[in-house]
C-alpha cells in the first residue's frame, strides 16, 4: 500500500513503521504465553516439604521406618493437614497438627521448626515467582501495545489519498486567485469519521486563514475549521490541516472543592476538543486528599492527555499507562474516569478505570453508569470497563468524583443523586454544576472527601439552543 504514498520521506516512514510493526508481533509471539499459576504449584511446594522433611529431620528418628513404610500413607496425610494449616494462617504453630500426630511423633519439636523455616522459603519463592510471573506479563502487554500504536500511526499515512478530479481543479484556480500555490493537497476520513483536508501553499503576500477555510466550505458544501492557533498566513511555505465540523458542539461546566480543612482539592479535571473531532472530559481523582492526592491524580492526567494528543486511542494510552504504573509499583493510586464525545455523531465513549458512576440526564429522566473496575496499576492483567451512548439536543454528561455520592451510605439521607439531578432546572453547564455542588448533602462530622463535579452539556447544530439562563 506504500505505492499510494508519493513523498519519498514519508513513504520510507510508512514502510520503517510496518517493518518494526511486524517485528514487534513476531517478538510477543516468542514471547509466548504466561502460564497461569494452578494446583500444580500448591503440590510441587508440598512435595517439596515432605522430601526435606523426610530426609532432614524424619530420617533420624527411631521411628523412621515405621512412619515411612506401613504407616506412610497416614504420615503423608498428617503432613498434608500439618502443610495446609501452615500455610493458610502464615506461620508454623504446633497446636496445627492433629492430636494423634503430637503423640506419635517422637521428633514433634523439630518437625515443627522445620515446617516454620520451609514455609519462610517457600513463601519467598512464591513471591519472587510472582513478580517475576507479572514483569513477564507487563512486558508483553506493553509490547502488544506498541505494535497497535505503531499500526494505527501507519493507517494514518496510509489512509489518506490525493485531492483529485473537480475538487483539486476548483482549489487549485480559487486559491491562484489569491496569490496562493497549491504544492499539495490531500485528504482521509480520521478515527471520528470527519474529513480532514492537508494542504501545503506557497504564498507570496500574507492574508487571513480564514479565507481559505471559507474557501474549502464552500467547495465541499460542509462547514470546515482549520487546526492550528495562527490566524494568518506567512510568506512562502505553509502547511494548513482542516477538518469537518461536526453536527454537535459542546459546552462545559466545573465545580471543585477540598475536603473541610484542606486548601487543596485532590481531584485533578481536563475538558479539551481534539480537532474539533472530539469533546473530552477527563477527572482523576487521587487516593486521599490534599496536596500529595492533587499531585498523583495530576501526574497520571498530564500523562494520559499526552498520549492522546499524540494520537494515541483512548484504550491503548490507558494499556500503556496501566503497564508503566505496575513497573514502578506504586502503593499510591488514583483513579481515571474518561468521557469522550463525538461531535459528528453525539455518541459518547465512557471510560473507567477505577472512577466512580457517571450520569447521563435525557430530558427529565437520569442514567447511571456504573463499572466494576480498579486504578491503572493495582493488578496485572485487570480489564478496563468501557461503555457507549448515544446522545441528543440537549442531553447531559456529569461525572463526579467518589466524595460527592457519599451522601447516598448515609441513613438519614432519603434521596438519592438521580432525584437531585432530575430537579435541576437549567441547560446552562457550568450553572448546572453550581447548583449540583449547592445541593449535595456533606457530613459535618469531618468525615467529607474532596468533591468535583463535571458537566459537558451537549447541542445539536440547526436547533435552538437553549443553554443560557
């Protein structure tokens, strides 16, 4: 597919990044399987026991052969008993063998000494085995995970064809009658299903970009933004990306506040569009409150929001950032609740890793999503719930940090946040956030949390909009 790539440069890239795409595969395919820990293990560990135990200690006694010849299957079997007690409470107590098994055994001290020493290795064994097990397992996974990133950036070189036929005939005379050059154009559909256009111009004296993005709206019969912050050209080459608007637009609101003593709240937030593609609203909420809360959740949404502009999917920059945090092994963990809506469609992408329920308000009525899931980096392996939904004219996205549903564990509270959410009267976001915070009960025997609350109210172009107060 590198043929329908015509810049040598590029063309050299697309080809590099399937090559090390391929030999990313090939490597987790050597990499093999982690192998599941089973029962095999508890009996490998117990055989283990009873030939130390039978050649260091029993060997010795005078009552060896009897032990170990008509009565071996009852001495296997007290071990065992002796073995499994041990392990569950974590330590080697006598009174853990049966009472016949004490009287019997003439070396009982000693056996007992040396079931507490081969618990001790064996418990580090384990340990060791699993963290070893789990570094295998996050290695893998991170691997995995950067051969998708490399194929979705590949995609993206590929994906996109020349501007030809009437289109190319009709920028290209438009455009010379401004002054500008058209050296290249080219055009694909990105991952939210809006046409972006790529242009490079040569241009002989300055003038507003917003010409041009009126330009190509009129050309393409849809309304076109250009991404970048300049509003207007410079002499010679100019490089210029515009992208379809979509049908929707949205509006934020934001309420934060700390736990009763605090200055700091330790809920972190971030609302951004990308490209005019998608709305994103983004809360992490760290373990804790105050300051050090504030910098484990801040740490992990910088981070995130990098991946992502950077052009990374929502699913494998949460992989990614997952997999780094169980390498470093951290204690301190924080939560990432992600909702991202598309501006072409209005469906919302709602993911949770270890945040509390979103809400979603249609009308009068109100749906809660709720996912069992814990924070990037507890378990290796954990699985990240990820949901859809459809949004319309004048629908409502509210996340919320775990401290403002505390209210609904206290008994002496009736209501519960869908009937708070329902009796909010306003469209407007960010008054829609005011009151909710207004209206949340909060314990006053300094058993509060820190609280935020996010609003992405969400419109349809071509309606009334109805979203001021």
């Amino acid at each position: 597919m590198e043929e329908r790539i015509k810049d040598p440069v590029l063309k050299d890239v697309s080809l590099r990044l399937g090559l090390y795409g391929d030999a990313v595969k090939k490597l987790v395919a050597l990499s093999g399987e982690i192998r599941e820990k089973t029962e095999n293990d508890r009996q490998e560990a117990f055989d283990f026991v009873y030939r130390t135990l039978q050649e260091d200690v029993c060997r010795k006694c005078p009552g060896y052969r009897s032990c170990f010849g008509a009565q071996k299957e009852e001495t296997a079997e007290e071990i065992a008993f002796l073995w499994n007690n041990v392990f569950h409470e974590g330590r080697a107590e006598g009174y853990m063998a049966s009472e016949a098994f004490r009287k019997r055994c003439v070396f009982f001290q000693a056996v007992t000494e040396e079931f507490g020493w081969l618990y001790r290795l064996i418990y580090q064994n384990i340990y060791w085995k699993k963290r070893l097990s789990e570094l295998r397992y996050i290695m893998r996974r991170q691997m995995a995970s950067q051969g998708l990133l490399l194929e979705e950036c590949r995609k993206q070189l590929l994906c996109s064809d020349d501007i030809k036929g009437k289109y190319r005939r009709q920028l290209r005379l438009r455009l010379f009658g401004r002054g500008l050059f058209l050296r290249e154009a080219r055009q694909y559909r990105n991952i939210s299903g809006n046409l972006e256009i790529h242009l490079e111009l040569q241009v002989r004296r300055a003038q507003k970009i917003s010409v041009i993005e009126k330009m190509i709206s009129e050309i393409y019969q849809k309304e076109f933004c250009v991404v970048t912050p300049e509003r207007w050209l410079k002499i010679g080459r100019n490089y210029l990306t515009f992208v379809e608007e979509g049908s929707f637009f949205v509006l934020f609101g934001k309420k934060s506040c700390g736990k009763n003593g605090e200055k700091i709240c330790g809920d972190t937030f971030s609302f951004t569009e990308n490209d005019r593609n998608r709305a994103i609203m983004i809360l992490s909420d760290g373990m804790g409150v105050g300051e050090s809360a504030f910098e484990g959740s801040r740490r992990l949404l910088e981070v995130f929001e990098a991946m992502l502009d950077a052009g990374a999917s929502e699913e494998c920059a949460l992989e990614l950032l997952h997999n780094a945090r169980m390498l470093r092994g951290e204690e301190e963990f924080s939560t990432l609740d992600v909702s991202l809506i598309s501006l072409r469609t209005g469906t919302a992408k709602i993911l949770k890793a270890g945040g509390t329920a979103t809400f979603i308000r249609h009308g009068d009525s109100v749906e809660r999503i709720t996912a069992e899931s814990l924070p990037p980096g507890c378990l290796s392996g954990q699985q990240f719930a990820l949901k859809y939904k459809k949004l319309y004219h004048g629908d409502m996205v509210i996340m919320v940090s775990d401290g403002v549903l505390d209210f609904e564990a206290m008994p002496e509270i009736p209501f519960t946040m869908e009937m708070i959410l329902e009796k909010i009267e306003t469209k407007n976001a960010q008054t829609f956030a005011d009151r909710l915070m207004e209206a949340i009960p909060v314990p006053v025997d300094g058993h509060d949390d820190d609280r935020t609350v996010l609003v992405a109210a969400v419109w349809e172009k071509g309606h009334d909009y109805v979203g001021k107060d």
